[in-house]
C-alpha cells in the first residue's frame, strides 16, 4: 500500500509528498505538500504545506477525525455563506474570529506559492463527511504596483467558488487514522537512519 496516498473514492485521493530532507535536519520539522487528485477528469491541485508530523497527527491523534466519523462536525449555524468565503471575508474585514476555522484542515498560503487555497472537512445534516477545497484571495496587503497580477478582492471574489466539494466515505477516513500512523513511523524511520 502506498502510504502517501489518501484514498476518497476510485479516483479521487490525497497525496501526501514528504520533502527530502538532509542528515542534520529534524526529522519532525520536515514538511510536505499534500494534492488532491481526481484521476477521472484529471485535475491535481496543491492545496497544503504542512509539517509531516503535524499531517499525521491531525488524521491520526487529534480529535477532529473521530468528530468527522461520528457525525458531530455539522456546519455551525452562524456560517451563512460557504467556508471559503468566510474565511475570505474574516481575512479582509479582521473580523472576529469565525466559526469557518473550526473546520479548516490545510492550507498552502504560508508556502507563499499561487493559487491559495484552504481546505475543510465536515458532515453535512445526513453525517457524510464532506471535503473542500477553496480558493483563498492571495494579495492582501498588494497592490498593482507591487504586483503586477494583483487583482482586487471584489473581483477574486465576483468570480469565486469552491473549487473541489466531494464526499469522503467514513470507511476511507477511518482506514486513513491507521495509515497516518504507519506513515508517521516510516517518515521517522526513514529520516533517522540518514
């Protein structure tokens, strides 16, 4: 079994990418990107940088996966809109926090490569644990002069929506707690033998 591989459905999967790493460096502290992929209609799309350590412990150890298995991540009442624009709207307004960021997984903002984008996981009102990936406007603080790709947040936002909505079954995500352990050991394995 491919350890890095995140499987959703017969297409669909997360692919953990572990950066190569030199002999004195911490082997926690070492980072990876995560794709999602959809072999059917083609589509990769890098939306997470993450510690490898802190991946594997959000599936495997911290609470939010055994919310997502039981049905008790529904969408809080007070999100109007979906996640992304939110937490779009947090970002730009310094709005007091919002509930979107209880159901934020990854994001690959802070690698400062383009496109953002953020990631969630819920139940729906039915329990099925939904993924989504969302863009996330990249040029607070920029203007055109700084960058000459910078478009207004009005505009990134008149044409946003949510760029991948689809549904995890539970039996995957509970295969995905062992897998993040063994791959945790292997990273580590790995890395302390260099």
């Amino acid at each position: 079994m491919d350890l890095t591989k995140f499987i959703i459905s017969a297409t669909q999967y997360l692919k953990v990418a572990p950066e190569p790493i030199e002999k004195d460096d911490c082997e926690f502290c070492a980072r990876c990107d995560i794709d999602y992929v959809d072999e059917e209609k083609n589509i990769t799309i890098r939306f997470g940088y993450e510690d490898n350590s802190s991946f594997c412990y959000f599936i495997s150890e911290y609470n939010f996966i055994q919310k997502l298995i039981t049905g008790k991540m529904v969408l809080d009442k007070s999100i109007t809109e979906d996640l992304g624009f939110e937490w779009n709207q947090f970002f730009k307004d310094n709005k007091k926090k919002t509930a979107a960021s209880t159901y934020l997984c990854w994001s690959n903002s802070h690698k400062q490569i383009r496109p953002y984008f953020s990631s969630w996981m819920y139940n729906d009102k039915e329990g099925n644990i939904i993924f989504e990936i969302t863009p996330f406007y990249p040029w607070h603080g920029e203007t055109k002069k700084s960058n000459p790709e910078f478009i207004t947040y009005k505009k990134f936002m008149k044409d946003y929506k949510p760029t991948i909505k689809t549904v995890i079954p539970k039996e995957n995500i509970v295969k995905w707690i062992d897998q993040a352990q063994e791959l945790k050991k292997t990273l580590i394995d790995v890395h302390a033998v260099v």
